[in-house]
C-alpha cells in the first residue's frame, strides 16, 4: 500500500478495500471450510474439546511468532 502512495489518495483506497475485501473472503472461507470438515469428525469427544483445541493453538501460534521474531 505504501508504493501506492505516489499515485494519489484514490489509488491507496483502492488497494486498500480490494486488500481488505480479499482478506475478509479469505478468512470466511477458511472458517467455513473448517467448520465443514470439523463437523465430519465422527468423535463426540472431539467436539466436546474443539474450543479448548483452537485456543491452545492461537495461543501456540502466539507464543512461535514471538519466539521466532528476535
């Protein structure tokens, strides 16, 4: 967005809402597409746990992105 600067202020929104657009439809589709294939998943105990999964996971994420920033 930064190297769109030059080409005045209607250039940076463009790039900035197609950016923004396409981030959106990324992540909506990747929850959808894990949603559908987590519900394919034939053990009840994996559902019981799949909140506690995903936020031991966020916070693993976390915790690599920060080890691995220095």
């Amino acid at each position: 967005m930064v190297a769109t600067a030059e080409r005045g202020a209607a250039t940076v929104a463009a790039v900035t809402l197609a950016y923004s657009v396409t981030t959106v439809m990324l992540m909506v589709g990747l929850s959808v597409a894990g949603v559908a294939g987590a519900r394919r998943l034939p053990v009840p105990a994996v559902a019981r746990h799949m909140e506690a999964a995903s936020g031991v996971l966020i916070a693993l994420v976390g915790a690599a992105v920060l080890l691995l920033e220095h």
